[in-house]
C-alpha cells in the first residue's frame, strides 16, 4: 500500500508541475506574441486556461493531502487533545462529503459540456470541468489515506 501511495503522489505532483511550466510558457509566449509580433495565437489563451483549471484542482487535492486546506483554529488551539482528535475526523468526513459532491456534479457538468467544444483548441468543452471529479476521487484517495496513517496533526494540534 505504501508504494501504490508513493506512487499517486508522485504522479499528481508531477501532473501538476508540468501543467504548472506548460501554462506559464504558454502565457509568456502568448504576451511576447502579442506585443512583439502583432499576432495572439488562438490556442494560446484557452490552453493556459484549460493547465490553470486542472492545476488549481490538483493543488487543491494536495492541499488536502498535507492538510494544507484553509481552517479556523483560534478555538480548537484550546481544546483538549481528545476534541481535537473528534474534531479532526468530522473535519475529514465533511471534506469527504464534499468530495463526493464534487464527482457527482463534477461528472453532470462534463457530461453537459460534451456538446460543446472550445474553439482555440478545439477540443471538447468536458476536458474543462473533468479536473472536478478528477480531483474530487484524488481527495476522497488522500482522506482515506490519512485515516490510515499517523498524521503530523496529532503532533501539533492542526486538524
């Protein structure tokens, strides 16, 4: 189990960092295009939207991974250890729950997009809103995991 987790952490980090390089080339060149040659290509604005999307999505579930995701803590710094540890488990099946969510309206909204295609890059609309679902089974992947493991959060109170 330990290598198969390895290796989807490995893979959505390095997903993530192409996409990353990929969209700021794409945007560089599409302002040096724009502003030294006279010419903006039309797949340029699109593509770097389409690696920010799935990027953004990505991120998110790493995000979730190091439980890096946004929480208010001003109350639970004060709370015992065992309400921490409560709190921290209702904390992950609320993000589970959202998660799930995310896949089922994620996969609605890919389904609808299918009928519609981006016109720079030509491509089906849906590859714009997959990185929902997608992220949304990668985050529902990490929660389960963190059931599974010792978490850094037991050892300085962070849910």
């Amino acid at each position: 189990m330990q290598k198969v987790n390895e290796y989807f952490n490995r893979f959505v980090e390095i997903v993530s960092e192409i996409l990353l390089v990929v969209m700021t080339i794409i945007v560089i060149w599409t302002v040096f295009s724009r502003y030294f040659l006279n010419k903006t290509p039309a797949w340029g604005e699109e593509t770097a939207l389409l690696c920010m999307v799935w990027f953004g999505f990505l991120s998110m579930a790493i995000g979730v991974r190091d439980n890096r995701h946004i929480a208010v803590d001003l109350v639970v710094k004060n709370l015992p250890a065992s309400a921490k540890a409560f709190l921290s488990v209702i904390n992950k099946i609320l993000i589970l729950i959202f998660a799930v969510f995310m896949i089922v309206e994620g996969t609605k909204m890919s389904i609808v997009a299918t009928k519609n295609y981006l016109p720079g890059i030509k491509l089906n609309s849906s590859i714009l809103y997959a990185p929902v679902p997608v992220s949304g089974a990668a985050i529902i992947y990490y929660i389960l995991t963190s059931f599974f493991r010792k978490d850094v959060e037991g050892e300085n109170g962070d849910l």
